[in-house]
C-alpha cells in the first residue's frame, strides 16, 4: 500500500503546455505513471508526449474520469485551476505553484475542506510512491531510482529537495519507502506534516516515518502534539534544519516563504525539544538519519 497515489490514480495535468509541466508529463511517463489528460485553455487538439490536451478539466474529467490533478499554472491564476478541479469533484489536488497569494490559497484551501479534497502544496515538488511508479510533480526528476526505491518508510518534508535525500537516507539504510511526500514551503498549505503523519499511522505498509523540519510555523509543534495525543504510534525520525537562523535578525526569511521567525514562534530547537519530549528520534546531524531508522527499525522486530 501507499498513501495519496496508488495504481487507481486517474491524473491530469493543469497548465500541461508549460515548459515545466511538459518535462515533469514526459519525465512521469518514462517512469510508468499514467497521465491520462491535461489542461490549458485554448490548446484543446493538441497533445503532450501523446497526452490529450483539453480547454477546460471538465472535459478531461468527462473523457478519462480523472481523480487527480497536479496544478502547473502561474500565481495569478493558480486558484482558479484549485477551484476548478474541486468543482469537478477531484479529491486529490497538488500544487506545485510557488508564490500564489495568500488570500488565493485560503480561499482554496476553505473550498477544499467544504469538498472533503486533498490538498497537497503550495510550493510542492511532488508525491512519489515508487511501489506502484506513481510520480506527481518534478520530485525525482528522470532518474528516480537514484534516491527512490519501494521499501517501508515514508518520508515527509517541507523542503521540495530535501524530500529526495531523505527518501536517498532510507534507501542507503537499505529500506526504501513506501511514499514520499513534498508537503510545500508556503506559510498556508493544505496537508501540514501532521496530516500526512496520521496518513502514515493508517498505512500497514509504512513502519516508520522520516520528518524533514525547519524554521518557521508550528507544523512540527503540532505533530509533537499529535504523538502526544496517541495520533501517530510509529517510529518517527526527525531533523529540524535551520538552527543558525536563530541568531539572524528576527524576520528574516530563510529560504522557503514559511521559513521565518518571528519572537519565540518557529525556532529550531523549540522544535527539537518538543518531538524529543514527545518521543520522535530527533537527529542532531542529517547524516545520523540512516543509522538512527537502523536502530528503530532493528527495535520494532
């Protein structure tokens, strides 16, 4: 099993014509995933690596029942395409879109609670489940074996690049995941950490989980409390980067749009101490991630 993506994934791309949806529409195709439809008004007739390209979703979902939609389109118009595919009744919506409104993503995000939908991102690389060759997004570029390979631990990250090498730690420690997820690096997003962590509770495949953190929101507060709640039971191993901004000027942003501190909220070790106190395997050093899962995994024989 897997969360999110599995063989019954019906997907469509929204803004398919675009130079980067294009490469991700090829890249996903050579890696087995089926891509049934995409989306960009006024090019209906046309196709993408033999994909058929329709003016509106409603057409696509008409012709290939469609249940997920990966959302390639500009800021400005990136909301529309969310609202589009949550009217059509998807209930899986990634958004790989960076720097789309604020306001935009709480009206979005507001309608796909309303719809019992899905969101993953903004500012999402992607979701992989390399079980079934499932691949949403640009994560794993064209060669996903190097840091993704089926095995039993998911990984959840904030950061779009550092889901590949965490996904690379599980592989090296000789286990692979199950699925890995790029929950997005916007200040407003549709499953923090915490969400996609009760995913992996349900998950009999998923026997540990991999948590990339960093500075800013309470996403990895929450799933200190989460744990705490009895939500989430499996071994979780987290690393929280970051820990030099706390000697910035309060308010500088630190990569990501959600990545700033503002007065005690957001700081690196008030996460670390939380997921300790809460029971997490909290990893001083990255490179600890691997020998740190050998352990848990070796534990829960």
């Amino acid at each position: 099993m897997a969360i999110l993506v599995d063989k019954d994934s019906r997907i469509a791309i929204q803004g398919i014509t675009g130079r980067e949806a294009s490469m991700v529409t090829k890249h996903a195709l050579a890696y087995g995933t089926k891509i049934l439809a995409g989306v960009t008004p006024g090019k209906e007739g046309q196709n993408v690596e033999g994909v058929p390209v329709y003016d509106t979703l409603k057409s696509a979902c008409k012709n290939h029942a469609v249940n997920t939609a990966v959302v390639y389109v500009p800021p400005a118009f990136a909301c529309d395409a969310v609202l589009e595919a949550i009217g059509n009744g998807i209930k899986l919506v990634l958004i790989i879109t960076e720097r789309i409104p604020r306001r935009d993503a709480a009206k979005f995000l507001c309608a796909a609670k309303q719809a019992n939908a899905t969101i993953i991102g903004p500012n999402s690389v992607g979701v992989l489940n390399p079980g079934d060759r499932i691949k949403l997004g640009a994560i794993g570029g064209d060669n996903v074996e190097r840091c993704f390979v089926p095995g039993s631990v998911g990984v959840i990250s904030r950061s779009g690049g550092m889901t590949a090498e965490c996904s690379w730690m599980a592989k090296q420690a000789g286990y692979g995941v199950s699925t890995s997820v790029s929950s997005g690096g916007d200040p407003l997003i549709g499953s923090p950490p915490k969400d996609i962590l009760s995913l992996f509770e349900n998950d009999p495949k998923t026997k540990a989980v991999i948590l990339w953190g960093e500075p800013g929101t309470r996403y990895e507060e929450d799933v200190a409390d989460f744990i705490m709640q009895g939500g989430y039971t499996k071994p979780l191993i987290a690393y929280i980067a970051g820990r030099f901004v706390e000697n910035m000027p309060e308010g500088t942003v630190f990569g990501h749009a959600a990545s700033i501190i503002e007065g005690a909220g957001g700081r690196p070790s008030i996460k670390m101490q939380r997921l300790k106190a809460a029971g997490a395997h909290v990893a001083e050093n990255f490179n600890d991630i691997g020998d740190m899962l050998k352990s848990v995994l070796a534990e829960a024989v």
